[in-house]
C-alpha cells in the first residue's frame, strides 16, 4: 500500500514526509482493518513531522483523523463490523490497567498508544487499529466532512467541557487560534446558546470564516474582547497568547489550553490569576469524548474542509503551518465521498 511516512523530521518546507510502499496490514485479535477514505490534517501531524513531538516511532505514518470502511477483523471482534464506515482517532489504545485507567479518566493513561505518533496513521490507505477504539460515524456526514469530527471535533468538545461552564445560555467564550478546532467548537458553543468572541490573526481566512459562524466579536490575537469573558480556550500552539487571554478572562474564569504541544509561556504576574482565575490543559481525550461528541455534532456542526489528493499531503502541511487553510485540511482516497 501507498503511505507518507516522516523519516527525519525537518521544516516541512524542505518536506519531511516520503511516499513509500508498505505491506497491507494485518489485524490481530481484537483489531480491524480500516480501508481509508479520508484522513484529516492536524497541528499535531504538522509537530510530528517538524519535530516538535519527539520522534517515538521511526519512519511514523502520521494521520489521525481517519474516516474509513472496515475491510477486515481479527479474532475476537463482531463480525458485523465488516462493512461498517468507521472513524480512527488520536488515542489508538489505552493500558486499561494504570490508576488513572481504572479512575475513568483514560486520556491521561500512564501507557497510550497514539494514532500518528507511537503506531502508523492515516496517511495512507490502510491502516489498524483496536475494535473497541474506533467509532462509529453519524449519518449526514460525507467523508470530507466527518474526518475534522476525529480530533478538532472531539477536542474542541473536551476544551468546551473543560471550560466549567454549565449554564452556556447567554455565556461569553473566548476562542483564541480558529483552525479546525476552533471552528468546530463554535458552533457547538453557539448552538448551547453562548456568545463567542473569536481573536486569532488571519484576517482573510480564519477571522472571516469566524464571523460567517456567528461570533459576536472577531479580532487580532492580542485585542481584547469588548466584554470580559467566563471562559476561554486558546487553539493555537503560541504560549505567548496565554497572558492576553487571561487578561480577557473575568473573575472566576477559566482558560483551557487545547494543544499537545504549545511554545513556552512568558512569565506574567499574579494579578493575572488572582480573583480565583484557572488555566489548565486537555491531554488527549477519552471514548467517552468521542462518544457524546459524535452524538451532539449531527444538526448542530457542519465542518468545513479543504480536500488535498493523497498525492499533495506535503502541501497539505505547509498550507497548514501558513495558516493557509479555512477551516479544515483533508487528504482524500481517489473514491473518497
């Protein structure tokens, strides 16, 4: 089979990923084999192949936001899963085992397995993965526009979570960065009933497209919102956005950093948090997630998606890091929906 696999990471100007011939996979007991259709590019793949993550998996497959049908199942998994239209997201498998597994909070398992990153991805045209850790996709999404749903998607739901708001009627979120993420988590921000007020600095793509969603304030990443805010989460990967957004927050509010990988942050005073002010991180994300995100985004997200060939996922990332993307990136199977 076809796939892109980074074998020195580098600028993706000097175009880190390799089209190289790999044997199909196998599915092992409790695995199934998902022939992919689309695959969604993430900030992380852009961290993989530059660099940014540390390398875990030589010559990786990057890719984790995998749309795809099941073409074949291990021992052990229902075999009416055949067939099925199916999702691969960033948390390829869990231990199960570690304190924080056996607390249901399995996203911050001591041992995980990740799509992309510690085992091969989507970019490429079969990939593997464990039965109880693959989704099923909701009707009403074409390919194109449910592989965003597998990580911007779920992510942007767990930041939301995160938040700690519980009456979202009339709430005011902040939403630094406007990439796939955020442009998800507005809308189901909005359809909960909050204001959003959306700072990120491309104009032409990112601030118009926030705007089209229905942000009740668009503008550059260091303005400050007209009003303070309940919440707000920062998409984008630069840790000096965290002072400015947290001297948007009102008291009492909380800022939710969405990235696995973010530049460091600058030092800020205390007066920054003080009056009861949080900021925590998201660590990837569990089932769970998925499940109840995959459950509330029909009628309520509509993803927009800019496809690319399989062939130009080197392009993909380098329109990626440039912000060149309105909404999200996706590289399409040559019969993709």
């Amino acid at each position: 089979m076809r796939a892109w696999s980074v074998d020195v990471p580098r600028p993706v100007s000097e175009r880190p990923l390799r089209l190289v011939d790999r044997p199909v996979p196998e599915p092992r007991d409790g695995d199934v084999r998902v022939r992919v259709r689309a695959c969604g590019v993430c900030r992380t793949d852009l961290h993989v192949a530059e660099g940014d993550l540390p390398v875990r998996r030589p010559g990786v497959i990057p890719g984790h936001q995998v749309v795809g049908v099941v073409d074949a199942a291990g021992a052990g998994v229902d075999a009416g899963l055949v067939g099925a239209r199916v999702g691969v997201s960033w948390v390829h498998r869990t231990c199960g085992a570690c304190r924080f597994c056996r607390a249901d909070r399995e996203n911050l398992c001591d041992a995980p397995e990740l799509t992309g990153w510690t085992v091969d991805g989507g970019f490429a045209e079969h990939v593997v993965a464990p039965a109880a850790f693959v989704h099923r996709l909701p009707e009403g999404f074409a390919d194109l526009e449910a592989a965003p749903l597998l990580c911007a998607g779920i992510i942007g739901f767990r930041c939301l979570r995160r938040t700690g708001i519980r009456e979202w009627s009339g709430a005011r979120l902040g939403i630094y960065g406007f990439g796939a993420a955020g442009h998800v988590a507005i809308q189901l921000a909005r359809a909960r009933g909050a204001d959003v007020y959306v700072a990120t600095r491309d104009r032409a793509r990112h601030q118009a497209l926030a705007s089209e969603l229905g942000a009740r304030w668009v503008g550059g990443t260091f303005e400050r919102p007209p009003v303070p805010l309940d919440a707000a989460v920062v998409f984008a990967p630069a840790g000096e956005i965290v002072p400015a957004a947290l001297a948007a927050l009102d008291k009492g509010g909380t800022l939710v950093l969405g990235g696995i990988h973010m530049s460091d942050v600058p030092s800020f005073p205390y007066g920054a948090i003080y009056g009861e002010r949080v900021v925590l991180s998201v660590t990837n994300n569990t089932r769970a997630d998925a499940r109840e995100f995959l459950a509330e985004a029909p009628g309520r997200v509509r993803t927009r998606a800019e496809p690319f060939a399989f062939e130009r996922a080197p392009e993909a990332l380098i329109a990626l890091k440039h912000d060149a993307v309105r909404g999200a990136a996706v590289l399409l199977a040559p019969d993709a929906a």
